[in-house]
C-alpha cells in the first residue's frame, strides 16, 4: 500500500524531451508528454479505440496522437480527433495533475482536487549555482518501504558496501531517531576515524588531505510519500564535524526519490547534490559513477529480499534498535494511507 494523495516523482525532464514516456506509477499506467508550449501532460496510458498503450504513439503539435489508428488525445484526456471518425461521444481518460520542476516531472495519482504544488518537496539546492548535482535511476523489484528501510538505517553499509562507504565505526556508533512534524530524522556521528575509501575520494576532490582522522556523520531524513534526503559527509577531525567551515570538510545531500511501481516493485532515483567544487565537472562525473556502484550494490539485496518475504509471509520481522527511523516511516505511512481510505469510505458513502 502507498499514499496516493502526494507527489512522487515520475520521470527527468530529458525522458521526455521529444517523445512520450509510459511508466507505471502506483499501479496506474501513465503516458507523460510535452503538450502545447512545451507544458509537461499526464493522462491515462490507455487508448479508448482499441486500448493500445498511447505512449507508444508521437506528439504533433502539441497533441498526442496514438501509435494505433491515429487518435488524437488531448491534455485534458478528451478525445480530440481520428482520422475519418467523429469522436465526440468517446469517453473521457483520466488526466494527472503533473508539474514539472528542479529537473523532475511530478505527478499527483489521487484525487486531483487535492494536488497543490506548493506541497512538492522544496530542493534548496536544485536552483542554486554553489551546488552541483548528478544522479540517475534504477528499476528494482521490491517494494518502496524495503528502500526507505534501507536508506533510514545506514547500519547496512559495513557489509554490502564494504570496499566504498562502509566501515565498523558505524557499528559502533548507534543512530539517534526523533520525528519532527511530517519528518522522521535519524542521525550518527563518528569522531576521530579514518575515511573509507569514498570519503578519501571526496576529500581530494576539495583539495583536502584524504590520509587524516575525520569527524563523519548521516543525517536521513524521511518525508512521505517516500523520499529520503540523507546530509553526509567528513570533516578534518578537530573542527566541527558537522559544523566545520566549509574549507575543513567535504559534504553533500544524498538525494533518494522512492516511487512506487507496483505493490512490489519500484523506480528508484538517486543523487548526490554538494556544495564544493560545483564548478569541476569531471568531479560530478566521478562523484556520480561511484555513487551508482555503491547503490548497485543494494539492488540484487533488495530484491532477493522481496522474494524471501513474498515466500514466508507467516514470518515475523525482527525490530532492533537501528530499525528505528525505518519504523518510524512505516507509521508515518500507515497513518497517512489509512486516513486516505477513510476519507475514500466517507466520500463512497454520501
């Protein structure tokens, strides 16, 4: 189960540069477009002549028009043409409120009245040229809260991503969680160690030395419907950590966009936005290349994991103390995901 009243992120802005995009988003199969003026659309992946997927057609002026028999679909999801037909008595596709912004294409899969904007998360660092971003995406076969499980307890990194990130001051270290309104933060912060071989990397890339003791520290931050914003980053040990001046430290924003494709399956977009060195391009290349290996590494993890849960479902969970932030989430969801239900009766039964 999965909010359906939120904004998830449905695609880059470059997928559909020219030609229309189908993804299944939250069980819902959408085709996304640029429409008149270039606006971002979102309508039903369905054609309402013989039921063809309608991202399998082209835009032409604005409009889309099915790969098919050549209807004409409009924005909205009204029928606007076929060749030869009157159309005016074809039934409407359902459209979604979508919004392009930061880079990615938002769309909202519940009811449409209650898509507002201003409740897309804000990327503080997306508009700003003292920052640099790179990232990219992956399809995994598990469902999105076994993602936000593992971005919330960081414990993992010792043992699946051993030769980057990971070392056994995490599991030394244990994580402090606390929910914040709409936000479930879970932090640790290691002093006086030695920087796996990521964080050298990072160091050099600021002009800092890679081979002195550091202050390191992972600030997750989870929001619903599923994103997970995680601050990281390594300080020269003696100055802060955290709060270092910017000159003692390398750190950046691990950017997790979570969004369901199914109930067990997901479209996983990550980043890593910093605030040095914006400038060198080759560092971004190289800061997202190593970034896709360590996530690459989650994938074959979580989906065996998917599958050993869809085959024990008798099997009870344990719950230990790093769990924290991911169990925290996981209330957070079911609080939000069971008020949609009873507005959903309310609505059925008046």
């Amino acid at each position: 189960m999965f909010p359906k009243n939120a904004w998830y992120v449905a695609c880059t802005a470059d997928e559909i540069a020219e030609n229309p995009l189908g993804r299944k988003i939250c069980n819902e199969k959408i085709v996304f477009y640029r429409g008149q003026a270039g606006r971002v659309a979102a309508v039903e992946d369905f054609c309402p002549h013989r039921g063809a997927p309608l991202s399998l057609g082209f835009v032409q002026d604005g409009q889309l028009v099915c790969g098919y028999h050549g209807l004409v679909m409009g924005c909205d999801g009204k029928t606007v043409a076929m060749p030869g037909q009157r159309v005016q008595g074809f039934p409407c596709n359902k459209s979604y409120p979508v919004e392009e912004r930061y880079g990615f294409i938002w769309v909202w899969p519940g009811e449409p009245s209650l898509a507002d904007p201003a409740l897309i998360h804000h990327l503080e660092w997306a508009d700003n040229p003292d920052w640099a971003y790179g990232g990219g995406l992956f399809h995994i076969q598990c469902d999105y809260r076994l993602m936000v499980d593992n971005l919330m307890d960081l414990t993992h990194e010792t043992y699946v991503h051993a030769s980057s990130i990971g070392q056994k001051e995490i599991d030394e270290v244990a994580p402090k969680t606390r929910v914040e309104g709409h936000e479930v933060i879970t932090e640790r912060h290691m002093e006086n160690i030695m920087a796996p071989p990521f964080w050298r990397m990072a160091l050099r890339g600021n002009g800092l030395a890679d081979d002195v003791a550091v202050d390191r520290w992972q600030i997750c931050r989870f929001s619903p419907p599923s994103h997970v914003l995680i601050e990281v980053g390594v300080a020269h040990a003696g100055h802060g950590g955290y709060h270092a001046p910017a000159q003692h430290k390398a750190s950046s924003i691990v950017v997790d966009f979570i969004t369901p494709e199914t109930d067990t399956s997901i479209w996983y977009f990550w980043g890593m936005a910093r605030n040095f060195q914006p400038q060198d391009e080759a560092l971004t290349t190289s800061i997202r290349e190593g970034q896709g290996k360590i996530f690459s590494e989650d994938l074959d993890m979580l989906e065996q994991q998917q599958r050993n849960l869809l085959a024990n479902p008798q099997r009870a969970l344990l719950k230990l103390n790093i769990d924290a932030g991911g169990v925290q989430a996981r209330r957070m969801l079911e609080r939000i995901i069971a008020g949609e239900q009873s507005a959903q009766a309310d609505g059925s039964a008046t």
